[in-house]
C-alpha cells in the first residue's frame, strides 16, 4: 500500500472510533449527530484509502457523500425544528415528539435509521456499496478487518440513534 493510503486508513479508523464513542455519550441531539458526522467522514476517508485501485470506490464515495450529507441536514433541521419548539436540544426535548408533531417523528426516524445503514433505506445501501467496493479493489486481512470495524461502529450508531427514537 501507499503511504498516503496507510495515513488514510488510520485517520478513517480514528474517525469512525472518535466519532461513534464521542456520539454516545451525548445529552445533546444537535452535538450527536456533529459526531456522527465524524464518524462518517471515517467512512468515507476508508473509501478514499482506496480510490486509486478502481472506479467503484469513486461511485461508492459520491453516492455515500450525497446520500449521508442530505441526511445529515435533514437530521439537523429536524433538531431545529424541535429545539424552536421546546427551547432545547437535549435529549429529554424528544421526548413524546411522536404525540407532539407525528410528521417530524417520523422524518426523525426515517433519517436516523439510514444513517444507522438499516435496510432498505438510503444509507444502508451507501454504506453497502462503500464496503463491498473497499473488499472487492483489494483482497487481504487489513481491508476485511477495517471493514468488519466499520460495521461494529455502525452497530455503536443504532444503539445511540435509538435512544434519540426511543424518546421520540
């Protein structure tokens, strides 16, 4: 491997272990998702570790970028859109969203499971295309494991974007 590609590589995995970690431990909506952000930058550094070996990780990267950067705003509009309502953006703010604003519960949950990578949504298939294009551009151990980090920290993600949902 290059040695940009290894300094991508370490930067992707510290990314999606900061962010993910940093996430779950947040009373603040609006703070979880920044983090999240974070943790999906690693996602997509990991898929830049491994542009220069095919076209498929380009395709993957875009369609991840597009797809996790209009989510992320939807995400964050609808942290707003609560916090003008109840003056907080805290976790205890979501709390009975569902009876309060039905629509804005169920956009909530709709973008938190894609960018948790649940199927059939969105973000599951941008994460899907972003790891099956790093495992099938290069073969071995190091890009199975970086991969198998990736979807732990995913799982880390649904557990703290449930609690958001859970309240709501």
């Amino acid at each position: 491997a290059e040695p940009w590609s290894l300094i991508l590589l370490i930067l992707a995995v510290a990314s999606m272990v900061f962010g993910n970690l940093a996430a779950l431990v947040q009373g603040s909506v609006r703070r979880l998702v920044a983090y999240s952000a974070v943790a999906h930058a690693g996602y997509i550094l990991l898929g830049l570790a491994y542009l220069s070996y095919g076209p498929r990780s380009t395709e993957a990267i875009l369609y991840y970028v597009v797809t996790y950067g209009l989510t992320t705003v939807g995400a964050f509009a609808v942290v707003d859109v609560v916090e003008r309502a109840t003056g907080s953006d805290r976790m205890e703010a979501f709390l009975g969203l569902h009876k309060r604003n039905p629509i804005v519960a169920f956009v909530l949950l709709i973008l938190f499971l894609s960018l948790a990578g649940i199927p059939p949504l969105v973000g599951f298939w941008a994460k899907f295309n972003l790891f099956a294009a790093v495992l099938q551009v290069s073969r071995g151990v190091v890009p199975f494991a970086i991969v198998a980090v990736a979807v732990a920290f995913s799982a880390v993600s649904l557990y703290y974007y449930l609690q958001v949902l859970k309240r709501a």
